[in-house]
C-alpha cells in the first residue's frame, strides 16, 4: 500500500521557467535540481509543500481540462500568493466565496489555493 505521494511529474515546454514560476508564485518553493540540457531525460525538480514536482521538457497539456494540484493554504497565505500572481502580471480566478484560488502555468496545469483555516 501506498504510504504518501513520492513526486508529481508534470509535462512542460521549459522547465527551467516553470520552475521559477513556482518559486516565484510559492514562498516555500525551492529548486533542488536544475536542468541539465544533455541529459535525455531534461527536467527540474522543485520542492513544494513537501512534495517533489519534476517539471519534465516535452509538450503539456493542448488545453486545460478539470485536472489541478490543489494546495490547502491560510487566508492570508492565498492573499499573498495572489499578490505575487500580479507581480508576476499572471492572470488567476477567484471562486467559492473567495475560498479558492485558480492559476494556470505556462502549459494548462491548473493549481488551486484553497483556504483551510486551522
């Protein structure tokens, strides 16, 4: 039996730049692993809210679909996260009363913020 998740690869056109969208977007996102272009398997690993993310070169999603990573975050949290969001001139949508949050990166991965108040 599974005991927790161990990574979650997604498929993106630029690693590298999908990386830093994650670290620019989340405060806690680092970036274990660059990318090494002569490697046949080119990818970036990013760690985030415990989790491995390998953002792996290749062609994502044509479109968004209902797939998404959904975070569990504070209010103030998601606030902050939408601030960066605009800095980063990134569109997002609120939904639920404000309770959550949905953005997409650059290849139609959707994540969504969901406020849970401890």
């Amino acid at each position: 039996m599974p005991h927790a998740l161990s990574h979650i690869a997604l498929i993106v056109s630029h690693p590298t730049r999908s990386a830093e969208l994650l670290t620019g977007v989340f405060e806690d996102a680092r970036i274990l692993r660059e990318e090494d272009p002569g490697d046949s398997h080119p990818e970036v690993i990013v760690q985030l809210a415990g989790l491995e993310f390998a953002l792996i070169r290749g062609q994502g999603p044509a479109a968004r679909n209902g797939d998404h990573i959904a975070f569990a975050v504070t209010k103030q949290e998601q606030l902050a996260c939408a601030a960066r969001l605009d800095a980063l001139a990134l569109d997002y949508q609120m939904a639920r009363g404000d309770t959550a949050l949905y953005f997409s990166d650059y290849d139609n991965h959707v994540f969504e913020l969901e406020v849970v108040e401890e």
